[in-house]
C-alpha cells in the first residue's frame, strides 16, 4: 500500500507498506511535474504512479530514502516514457 502526504506544493512524504515498511521524501518541481502529465493529474497522483512504476523494478527497502523525482529516469531510462502511458 502507498500513502502519500503532502508537506508543501512540490514535496510529498511517500509511505510504503510491505514486508517492511519505508517512508520516502520526494520533490517534484514544477517544471518537471508539467513536462510529464501536461498538469492532467494532480502531483500527488504523479507520485504515486512512480512509486508504482518503482516497486515493479525494486522493493520498497531499495528506494532512495529522499530525491527528486527526475532522478528515476537516471536509474531506469524509460521511466519518463512509461510514466506518460501509465497516465493516460
């Protein structure tokens, strides 16, 4: 289960249930946020969707603990890709 709560308008903290529970801290600019959705979802929703994207390449232990969230495509290159399908 993924629970997301927002601190401020481009910072989420981002709990992860499974085996072992993990909280994340990520920042989504806002540049960054309306290249990937066009603004056709809500931030929050962008948020979770890449963790669900995440947790299909890794377990939640294996997320950074905080990072912005274009970092993902430094470690999984089609993610900005994938992310646009998963949002449609």
């Amino acid at each position: 289960m993924i629970t997301i709560k927002s601190i401020d308008d481009t910072t989420f903290e981002v709990v992860v249930e499974g085996n072992r529970t993990t909280t994340h801290r990520v920042t989504v600019p806002h540049s960054y946020y309306e290249k990937l959705t066009k603004k056709s979802v809500a931030p929050d929703v962008l948020v979770e969707r890449s963790f669900k994207f995440l947790l299909q390449r890794e377990s939640n232990t294996s997320i950074l603990r905080s990072f912005e969230l274009s970092e993902i495509s430094r470690y999984f290159p089609e993610y900005e890709k994938t992310i646009q399908i998963m949002l449609k």
